[in-house]
C-alpha cells in the first residue's frame, strides 16, 4: 500500500491512523454496542457546540449537502420565507437548494471578499415581515471567510426570526456556543474540522423546532423529523448505517476531547496558517482575504500572473511529492486554496514550503 499523501484541502482531509483504525471490524446495525455508540456519538456532538440543553443531535448519511438539504427540507415550513446570506459558492448552493424545494427565498448577497453585514441584515429583515427563516455560512470556504455568526444570530433573534447555520467547515474548531448564540440549527459533517471519515452530515436542531417540524419534508431519506424519530424509537438509524464511519467518528470526536476541545485545535489551526501564510508570502503568493477575516481553516491565494504559473503543473508536482492541494472556486479572481484543517500541524506545513519552493524555482526555469 502506497502511503497516504496529506491533504491540504477542505475535506475530505487528512485523517489519524487510530481515526483510520476504529474503521477495521464490523458492527451489526441493532447491536447493543453499535446503538450505545450511536448515542455515544450523539451526546458528543451536542457537546462540541455546548448544545445539550436545547437541541437534539440528528445525524445522517451523506456528505455535507445532504444534510443542508435535509435542514431546509424539514425545517423550513411550505408558508414560510427563508431569507438566505450569500458571499461565497455555499451560500449559492443553500440557494439552489430552497428554491429546488419550491420554497419561498430571498437572498442577500455581498462579494466574495466581504463578510456578512449584521447591521444590512437588521435593515432587510426590519423592511420584511414575510422572511421567518435566515440562513447563513459560517465560514465560507469558498473563500476561507469567517462570518460574524454571533452578531448576526443576535440580529436575526431580536427580530424573532430563526436561523439555520452550515457550519460545515468551522464546526470543532471555530467556537459555536448554542448555548448562547440562538440557532435553531448548525449543520456539519464529520469530515472536516472533526476529522473523521467522509460519510455522515449532522444538524444540532432545537427541540421545539424538531418537534414542530412534522410533515414538512417531502422526502422521505431526508427527513430529519423521521430520522429524529427513528432514533428516539429505538436509538437505531433509520436506514442502513454507516457503522465504520460512525465508528471512525467516535474515535475522531474522543481525539478532539483530548486534544484539548475546538479551542486547542483552533490553535493548532491557526499557527499551520500563520506558517503557510508567512511561508507563501516569501515565495511571492499573497492571500485573497483581509487577515481580518480570514478564519485559519483554508486559504485562498492569488494565482501569480507571470508566465511560468499553470495551476495544474503545480498540483502535479506537488501531488508527486505527496502533497494535495486544491484549486480555486471564487467568480472573480484566479486563484488556488491550501486547507489548514485535518490531522496536520506546522511541522507538515514546514515541509510542505520547502516542497512549494522547489516546485516554483522549477516552474520558473522551465
Ligand atoms: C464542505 C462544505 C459543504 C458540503 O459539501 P459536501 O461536498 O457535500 O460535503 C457545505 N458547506 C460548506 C461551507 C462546506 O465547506
């Protein structure tokens, strides 16, 4: 077996052996252990955004969309309105999700280099009575944003509205207390910031908001009042369970808890980050975003606008060397991102440079 490369990308990421390892035996989907695990799982996730008061853990198969879209489906009521905050590609996605439902939607959208603007949220929202629903991205990894999720959960309370959050790519890392911050749900999967394996999505859904959300998704394998259901019936999933990666998570939620929380992993985020940041710049990169909000998950640099760069020259020499990166998705300025997520730290950022450096000083004389 070939070694793993590392994989500096938003996910799927790289992983722990012993992350890795809890996948290696079977477990029958109505075995006492596997349903003891589930509820293991699901206290830990409740626990990670300090949720276990309010709001019920429901995980799901899938990858990240599919538990987005479950959240709208079978949160957002057919009257209602939803109004959805967009700068970046996952606020588009959201988007495209609601109005696929038929659901009623207005959207507000700022550049991709902007964050989110509670105060122009307060103004739509005062200027609209008909929106009973926000929805926003946390960090938009589009780009590597962080938006504002305190100030604009306190906007979106004041006025009595609801608001559902992907926290897909900052959720484990980035502080989300839901104990203080009002979101009636905050979606994410288990492999990004938790650095699990790809496989589960999950919502952390206030109770009242589960209970009363009864009979409004029209599917049936994304219906998260179901699958809620499901497991408070019996504590088993619904359908067939991805046991290996269940398991997988567990594991990855139990490291993070030694790790020292989201906090101590932020941290360690933050200063692979500050390396590759400082590093690129040497080598003549520069990032994309204001450092005021960039949030240390993943960066977007500018593409060099010099004759030697070609963007898949470089992933193929660097991918050779062991190391995946990933391209860019922003609408207007050419660029690549490196993720500063998974089980990585500054010494792999370290090596990945002096990688980065050669591969440069060979594109440049060829
Ligand atoms: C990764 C991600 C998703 C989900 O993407 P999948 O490819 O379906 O896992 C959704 N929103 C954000 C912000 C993400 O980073």
């Amino acid at each position: 077996m070939t070694r793993s490369p590392l994989l500096l990308t938003p996910g799927p990421l790289t992983t722990h052996h012993e992350t890795r390892e809890a996948m290696l035996r079977d477990w029958g989907s109505r075995d006492a252990a596997f349903i003891a695990m589930t509820a293991d799982l699901r206290r830990r996730l409740l626990a990670v955004a300090r949720a276990e008061a309010g709001h019920i853990a429901i995980p799901l198969q899938g990858s990240g969309t599919f538990i987005v879209e479950a959240a709208i489906a079978t949160l957002i009521a057919p009257a209602a309105t939803l109004l959805i905050l967009i700068n970046g590609h996952y606020g588009e996605r959201m988007t495209a999700i609601a109005r696929r439902l038929g659901l009623r939607v207005e959207v507000a959208q700022w550049p991709e280099d902007q964050a989110v603007d509670p105060q122009q949220v307060d103004a739509l929202l005062a200027a609209n009575d008909a929106i009973t629903d926000v929805a926003v991205v946390h960090c938009e990894t589009t780009s590597g944003l962080l938006n504002p999720l305190e100030a604009i959960a306190a906007v979106v309370k004041r006025h009595g509205r609801r608001l559902l959050v992907d926290a897909m790519s900052s959720f484990g890392a980035l502080p989300i207390d839901l104990g203080r911050t009002p979101a009636v749900a905050v979606m994410a999967s288990s492999n990004k910031c938790l650095e699990g394996v790809p496989g589960i999505g999950f919502a952390l859904v206030e109770r009242g908001a589960i209970e009363r959300s009864k009979g409004n998704c029209r599917s049936m394998s994304l219906d998260l009042h179901d699958q809620w259901q499901g497991f408070e019936r019996n504590g088993q999933w619904r359908f067939t369970p991805p046991v290996q990666v269940v398991a997988a998570l567990v594991t990855a939620l139990q490291r993070l808890e030694r790790e020292g929380g989201p906090a101590a992993r932020l941290t360690r985020y933050r200063r692979n980050l500050d390396v590759l940041a400082a590093g690129m710049r040497k080598l003549g990169f520069a990032l994309f975003l204001d450092p005021i909000v960039q949030a240390p998950i993943i960066a977007t640099f500018h593409a060099p606008r010099e004759p030697w760069y070609e963007f898949e020259t470089m992933f193929e020499a660097l991918a050779a060397e062991g190391f995946v990166i990933y391209p860019g998705k922003l609408t207007r300025a050419d660029s690549f991102r490196i993720g500063c997520i998974g089980d990585v730290d500054h010494h792999d950022f370290e090596r990945f440079l002096e990688v980065m450096g050669s591969v440069v000083k060979r594109m440049r004389k060829n």
